[in-house]
C-alpha cells in the first residue's frame, strides 16, 4: 500500500498538534477566541455555531437543558 507509508507515524503527530491546538482553545477566554475567529475568517464571517456557543459561556451547571 503506496498510501500507507508510515502511518502510525503521521497519525500519532497529527493527535500530538491536536492536542495542543485544543489545549490553547481551551486557555482563550471567549473574547479572545472571537478575536481569533474575526482574524481568521473575518469579522463576523463564519463559525457561526461556535460563536453562539462563545456567546452562552459559561454554561449552564444542569444536564437537562
């Protein structure tokens, strides 16, 4: 398998760049990730499920909604 070369290797990196992408996510307050979202996609543009999301932090304590 061409395709396949070095797998594990390649997955286990892409894992390792998740993990910190998701552990600088979760140190960004809610204005400072609307910031990044404004500069990445431009103000206002885009992501609109994670800016409703942004805008309802901090969630709700109870499970049922």
């Amino acid at each position: 398998m061409a395709g396949r070369k070095n797998f594990k290797g390649r997955q286990e990196k892409r894992n390792e760049t998740a993990d910190l992408r998701e552990e600088a996510r979760e140190a960004r307050t809610p204005k400072q990730q609307f910031a990044v979202l404004d500069k990445r996609l431009g103000v206002n543009i885009g992501a609109k499920r994670e800016r409703v999301r942004l805008g309802r932090e901090p969630w709700p304590t109870s499970v049922n909604n």
